[in-house]
C-alpha cells in the first residue's frame, strides 16, 4: 500500500518518490528513478540509506540509467528508519535485534522482507528484471561508518600512527547480493 506518491519528470528523466507501507505498519520510503519505460531496474542499498547514495554514488546512478531503472529505498536499521545511535553491546539497536531473535525473527530477516516487499511493488510497475546492488562493497573509506561490505572488525592506521577501528554490521553483503 502506497502512503503518499510524488511524482516529477524533469527532461527525460521519472522521480516518483512514495512510501510503501507494510502489513507490520512500517513505512519504507522510496525513490524510483526511471528514463522512458525500461523493464529492468537495480535498487540500490547503503546503510546510509537512500540519500547517501544519492549524494556519493549520483555517477553510479546516471550510469545505470543508461540501461535501467534505478530504485533507491531505505530498509529497516537504514537512512531515514535507521537506527542513529552506535551499534555496541547495549545499544538501542542491539535490543531491537535481541527482541528480534527472542520472538524468532532476526533484524537482517526484516530487512530482506523489506526488499522483498519493495521487489514484488516494482513488478507490478512492469519491471521483471531485477538486481540489487550494495554500493559499498567496493567503496571501503573511514569516512563511511558502517559499509555493508566487510562484516569483520577493522582496523587502519593513519599517517599520525593513530589506529582507527571499526566493527561493522554483522550482516556484512548479505542483503546486497
């Protein structure tokens, strides 16, 4: 069930933007970005959500629309529904995913519901050839808090002799595959 729908055409290039929501009362939002009637689309993920993507990867983007639709969305944990506090033993998200896993169900399980939902929504549009892609598993910067790409602990030196270290979601490029 679409909760709001937005739609601009500037030049050859379609914006919708919507809200889809799901029968647990999540709403994930959407942008569609599609030049003419292709029938084939990438949805794009980062845990930055849709906006990052937008922001750092607007080259990716244009050069898919090329040949595809391009469909940026924000799962459960990201961008806009994300969870902005850190990720540590006690954090708000690691109750979230205990509770998760005390009633069955596991956070990275909601969000492949989540994809599955935006999937099934972008074949009712026409689209029938679909790929997801994770644009951060090649993008590996200190300056992206937590790709999606590596799920092991990492650790880089700086010039300064400074260790920087990270852990990152322990999902690592499953949903992005």
């Amino acid at each position: 069930q679409l909760t709001h729908y937005q739609k601009e055409a500037p030049g050859t290039v379609t914006v919708v933007r919507f809200g889809l929501r799901l029968s647990d009362g999540i709403t994930l939002p959407v942008v569609f970005i599609r030049k003419g009637e292709q029938e084939a689309a990438t949805v794009l993920l980062s845990q930055q959500g849709k906006a990052a993507i937008a922001q750092h990867h607007s080259g990716r983007i244009e050069a898919l629309l090329d040949e595809r639709a391009v469909c940026l969305v924000d799962v459960r944990g990201t961008g806009e529904i994300g969870m902005e506090e850190p990720r540590g033993a006690r954090s708000k998200a690691s109750g979230r995913a205990a509770t998760a896993l005390m009633v069955g169900d596991s956070i990275l399980g909601m969000q492949i519901r989540d994809l599955r939902s935006v999937i099934g929504y972008l074949r009712t549009t026409g689209i029938e050839d679909i790929e997801i892609e994770d644009v951060e598993k090649e993008d590996v910067s200190l300056d992206t808090p937590w790709p999606l790409a590596r799920p092991t602990r990492d650790e880089r030196q700086h010039s300064d002799g400074v260790v920087a270290e990270r852990f990152d979601e322990p999902a690592g490029g499953i949903v992005g595959h």
